[in-house]
C-alpha cells in the first residue's frame, strides 16, 4: 500500500504502526462522516479496507487512538 509505504518513509515508523495509524484515522472519518462522504474517501485511498481493520482498539492492548497516533507522533 502506498500510503503505508510513505508514512513509513516519511515518519519511520514501524509498518503496522503506520497501518494501525492510518485506519485509526480512517475509522474516525468513517465515524464523523455520513455514508456517501465516508465512501468517497475509501475509494480514493487504496486498500482502506484493510486499513480500516488494522486501526487498533482498546481491547487489542494497542493503546487505542492514544497509542497509535502517539506512535507516529514520535516518528515525527
């Protein structure tokens, strides 16, 4: 996936940090945003469905949103 390539690059960050990172962000714009919105943005990112099943919840022992974008906040 290429968005997950770049935030590896760019942030270095790990490669399912970057994952669980971008469906975190990808699953709170599918919260926020009506259906149609949502899909719009889903179809133009490539493998958002993946993504979306990578974000990490509190349940996985990831740290949740907190976690996930403070992983890639430190790649920074």
């Amino acid at each position: 996936m290429e968005l997950v390539q770049q935030l590896v690059s760019n942030l270095g960050v790990g490669e399912d940090q970057a994952k669980g990172g971008a469906g975190l962000i990808l699953k709170l714009a599918q919260d926020k945003l009506g259906g149609g919105e949502f899909a719009q943005v889903a179809s133009a990112i490539p493998g958002s469905d993946v993504l979306l099943g990578s974000a990490p919840t509190e349940e996985s022992g990831g740290g949740g949103m907190m976690g996930a974008l403070g992983g890639m906040a430190a790649g920074m």
